[in-house]
C-alpha cells in the first residue's frame, strides 16, 4: 500500500512541475486533464503527508520514553503516544479508502429518469412522490434540477419523467437510486381505505461527454410532432417535440418539454448520449459490472431495492438491509441518512474486494 501512495505523491509533484510548464499552461486541453488528476489524487497526498508526519511524531515520542523522565512528564508522553496511535490508525484507514480505485463517472451530473410501474394511477402518483423527493435533495445539495421530458398524468403523477441533476459529484451519490422502488400506502384514488402496493422504477445515468461516446449524425432517424398535453393551452400545436432514434441500438428518446424544436432536440441528445453511453459501458466493461454485483446492489432497474411505508413511516433498503423510521423527513428529500449507508457499504465491499486481489 505504502509503495502505491509514495507512487501518488511522485506523480503529485510532477504534476506540479507540469502544470508550471509554459508549454502546458498555453494547451488549454492539457492544463485541464493534469489540473483534474491533480485534483483527483490531492487528498491522498495530504493525508499520505499527514501520516508519514504523525508516524515520525509517534516515533519521537516512543523514543523519549526510553530516557529518564520523572513521573508526570513520562505520563504526558504517554497520553501523546496513545493519542498518535489512534491518529495514525485512523489515518491508515482513510488511505485505505482513498486508494479504491474511483468510479469515473463519480464526479459528472447525472441523469435520472422515473417510471410509474405496477399499480396504475397510483405507481404514476408514486413516481410524482420520488421526483419530488430527489428535487428537495438536490436543492439541499446545492444541484440544479433540469426537466428534460415528462409524461405527466391528471391527478399530478407521471408515468415518465426525465430530469438532469448538475451539480459536483452527483452522480455518486444518485447512482445508488437505480432499480425499483416499492410504496404500500392507501391511495388517494382508493375510497375503501385499503392499503395498495405499488411500484416505480428509476433509472441513474453519468452524463456523457461527445468526446466519450460518438454518435454520427447518420446513425440517428430525427421524427418531429406536436406535443401532447393536457389539454387548452398546454397543447403545442407546432412541431416542437421531437424523437430520436439511434439506429445502431434501437434507442429512442422523446422530448416535448420546450416550446422550442431546438432546444427539445439540445435536451433529447443529451438524454440519448447518456443511454447509449450506459448500454456500452455495460457491454464492454466486465469491471463495472462486477462493482454493480456488489453489496449495494447489481444496479439491476428491475432488482427492489427499497420499501417505502407509509402507515408504518418506515423506509427499508433491502440491499444492507437498513430500517429508517423518519419516511416523512424522507419523502421531503432527507436522504442524507440511507445514501451515506450505502456509500460506506459500497467502499467497505470494494476494499474487501482489492484486499482479496
């Protein structure tokens, strides 16, 4: 371990020696990728400093316990040794973490789409409820909320929504939303007051890059329509909403949100690249598969990852098994709780799986 980070603190310094560089300063292209790894690898190096400083404290302070002291100094260079000690340990632990190798995709925003599923009206309402909640945490995260598309129904639920998250490092926390999530609660369209399950799927995509997935213009049928609404004025009768098709992988994305053909064709390209990135990425990186095997989840938008229980105000992740009886602080987007556990879960898989390597 120790050989990997004094390898991380040598590529730090040189860093430095090229980002000081004329040449490097004057390639916008270069100062942006050696700006970026530096970033990236900054917090392993000052950690890496402090342990090596605090292991050469402790060795100092072992050392004065070996000369003559009188009894009150010998007890102060003991509580400094006992308090090194812990320091050091939690310092070891935290590079052992910072070593992980990181998801690429971590630091991009993130585009999230939520389905009604099982249950008709009320998995529509139900995926209403999980748009809303990941809105007022974005907001507590200081991210900006963006709609690309939406299918919304009469008594205000969807049975599609699209939205982008932009904001640093959103998509490492989102991701762990993928897969299917499950409400028990008596509906607002159920007069009997019978409690219903329901379910609604959410899918988490990186935003993609042009430079990271390459799409020709040839490769893409481009259909526009008028929208549709829910009547009066919320119907465009011009052809604003546009579909398209990537022809290699049958991936078709709509999106009438905007007044504007343009802009619905900007937003809907952004969607499709973020697919079609997903579904290679899936393909060809056996890597990322086995991570999403892992104990948070395969990521699998069919796999139930939580339970939301109203009668009960009771949230389960099913994935770490996690009980939280706070789903009215929930639903308000106080995720903070089960995407912090998942988070620990996930680096605690991953560390015991480079330790097995």
């Amino acid at each position: 371990m120790f050989d990997r980070l004094q390898a991380v603190e040598d590529r730090y310094e040189k860093l430095n020696e090229l980002l000081s560089d004329p040449d490097i300063v004057n390639d916008p292209k270069k100062l942006r990728d050696y700006s970026k790894e530096q970033s990236n690898i900054q917090d392993t190096v000052l950690t890496y400093r402090e342990y090596k400083e605090t292991k050469e404290q402790l060795q100092d302070a072992k050392a004065m316990l070996e000369e003559k002291l009188d009894a009150d100094m010998r007890e102060m260079v003991k509580e400094e040794v006992n308090g090194l000690s812990s320091n050091l340990e939690e310092l070891e632990a935290r590079l052992k973490i910072l070593l992980i190798p990181k998801d690429p995709n971590d630091d991009k925003n993130v585009i999230m789409e939520v389905r009604g599923a099982a249950g008709g009206e009320e998995a529509a309402l139900f995926a209403g409820t999980l748009y809303r909640m990941y809105t007022r945490y974005a907001e507590s995260q200081g991210w900006k909320v963006e709609v690309m598309d939406a299918n919304p129904t009469g008594l205000g639920g969807y049975k599609e929504i699209i939205f982008m998250i932009n904001g640093e490092g959103a998509y490492s926390k989102m991701k762990f939303e993928n897969g299917a999530h499950r409400v028990q609660r008596v509906p607002e369209t159920e007069s009997g007051g019978r409690i219903h399950t329901s379910t609604a799927t959410v899918a988490c995509l990186p935003e993609a890059e042009e430079v990271e997935v390459e799409i020709h213009d040839k490769d893409i049928r481009f259909d526009a329509f008028a929208s549709s609404g829910a009547g009066g004025q919320s119907v465009n009768t011009t052809m604003s909403a546009v579909r398209l098709t990537h022809i290699p992988t049958g991936i078709v994305v709509s999106c009438q949100d905007e007044k504007s053909q343009h802009k619905n064709k900007d937003k809907a390209m952004k969607v499709l690249r973020a697919r079609v990135y997903d579904k290679f990425q899936q393909e060809a990186q056996a890597e990322y598969d086995e991570v999403r095997k892992s104990a948070v989840g395969t990521g699998d938008r069919s796999e139930r990852i939580r339970t939301y229980n109203f009668p009960q105000n009771r949230v389960t992740d099913h994935r770490i098994g996690l009980t939280i009886q706070k789903l009215d602080q929930i639903i308000e987007g106080k995720l903070d709780e089960i995407i912090d556990a998942l988070i620990v879960e996930d680096q605690s898989s991953r560390l015991e799986a480079a330790s097995d390597v």
